[in-house]
C-alpha cells in the first residue's frame, strides 16, 4: 500500500495561504483513483469512509450530498469550509475517483490516507497539485487578520 508522505514542511500564513520552502499557494488538491468492486457500489459504507477521513484531516463538514444511479454507480461530494472532497464511481469496472482540495491547515493527504487505508483498493494512484501558485510574491500585501479572525 502506497501512502503519502504528509509534510510538515508546509505552514499556513494568512487567510489560510500556505508556504513551503518554494511557493506560497492557496491549497493542496489530490486526485485519487482506485479499484475496489465492494466500495464502487456500497454508497453508504463509502460515505461513512469519507466523512471519517474528513474528520481525521480536520476540515469542517458544511453539508454533503450523494445520489446514486440505479444500479449502477453513485456520486457525491462534501462541501467543506476548507473545499470540498468528492467522489463518483463506476461499478461495471469497480472504478473510484476521489477528489480532495483543502486550503489551510487541513490535510487533505491525511483523508487520501485514511481512505486508501479502509478501501484496501486492489490498485490505486494519486495525483497531487498545489492550487493558486503566488507567483509575483513580491507584489503581495499581506494583510494582518483582523483580532476577530483569530482563533
């Protein structure tokens, strides 16, 4: 089982942009295919499984919904105050694609990790970005938060 290393490398600076050693960036988005026959088609297993990994990289649920197609596949996402993570499957060819982007603190390498480690899928791949590259950091005003903002 391939994971993904989570970096601690990466800190959060203002109104929840983050920076590591090369950029300052708005989020991290991670695609995530993966085969498993159970899950492609058990819906609400798979949206147990999601809400959990959800929970463990501690973004915030806002409101999530699902539908499935008859007997074949479903679909859904959860909308979170950080982005969302969602989902849709092809159950004729046990397919699972999840799509994970969260700014801030949250992790969304910690849900994809927590998902593969429940799913078990017979293969997956994962795929990472870094969302909204500042490239003319020089000309960025940082803004202080204002006391309020301050947890």
């Amino acid at each position: 089982m391939k994971k993904i290393k989570n970096n601690k490398n990466i800190i959060e600076i203002n109104y929840h942009l983050l920076k590591d050693k090369k950029d300052i960036f708005a989020g991290r988005h991670i695609l995530l295919d993966m085969f498993s026959e159970k899950y492609s088609k058990d819906m609400d297993e798979m949206k147990n499984i999601l809400k959990i990994s959800i929970e463990k990289s501690k973004a915030t649920i806002i409101y999530d919904y699902f539908h499935k197609f008859g007997e074949q596949g479903y679909t859904g996402v959860f909308i979170l105050s950080e982005s969302h993570l969602s989902i849709h499957t092809w159950p004729e060819v046990g397919l699972i694609t999840i799509d994970s982007y969260m700014c801030g603190v949250c992790d969304p390498k910690i849900a994809i990790d927590s998902i593969i480690e429940m799913v078990k899928p017979e293969r997956h791949e994962i795929k990472f970005f870094k969302r909204g590259i500042l490239k003319d950091i020089k000309n960025f005003n940082f803004i202080p938060p204002a006391q309020s903002d301050i947890k």
